[in-house]
C-alpha cells in the first residue's frame, strides 16, 4: 500500500505541472493506480483474509470504509492538481 501510495503522489506532479491540456499520461498512472489500490486491498480483505492495522482481521465494512476514503481522498487530491495546472497556465 505504501508503493501504491507513493505512486499516486508521484503521478500528481505531472498533472499539476501539465499546461497544455486537461488528460496527460500523469492523469492514466493515477487512475490506474486508484485501481491497483482499490483491486489489491479487495482481494487481501475478501480471498486472503486480510487484516486491519490493528491486527485484527478485515471485514467487508472496513473494505467500504477504504474505498470510499481512497476515492474521496484521491479525487480531492486530483482535483487540486488539475485546479494548480489551470491556474498556472
């Protein structure tokens, strides 16, 4: 989760910097790094039984409970992102 995360920061860089448009490859390696994240932790919770930071073993609520931050979190983040590319053209 940290690679993933790291890779999501990572992939804001370009987008914020990007002055020739609104999609850039920046906008695909967040995307499909939301994905990976979302897909990975979807599978650790509901075939490999995963566990919670705590210990203590996942549930299908706290799998909700992640992807509906992840999505929140990330769609700000993106968003700020595009807004700092806009301004600065």
């Amino acid at each position: 989760m940290i690679l993933g995360n790291t890779v999501l920061a990572i992939a804001l860089i370009p987008i914020g910097a990007n002055r020739e448009g609104f999609f850039s490859v920046g906008d695909i390696i967040f995307l499909c790094g939301v994905a990976a994240l979302l897909a990975a932790r979807s599978v650790d919770v509901l075939k490999l039984h995963g566990l919670t930071a705590s210990g203590h073993p996942a549930t299908p609520g706290h799998l909700k409970r992640y992807v509906a931050a992840l999505l929140a979190v990330s769609l700000a983040l993106w968003g700020l992102a595009h807004a700092v590319s806009h301004l600065a053209r």
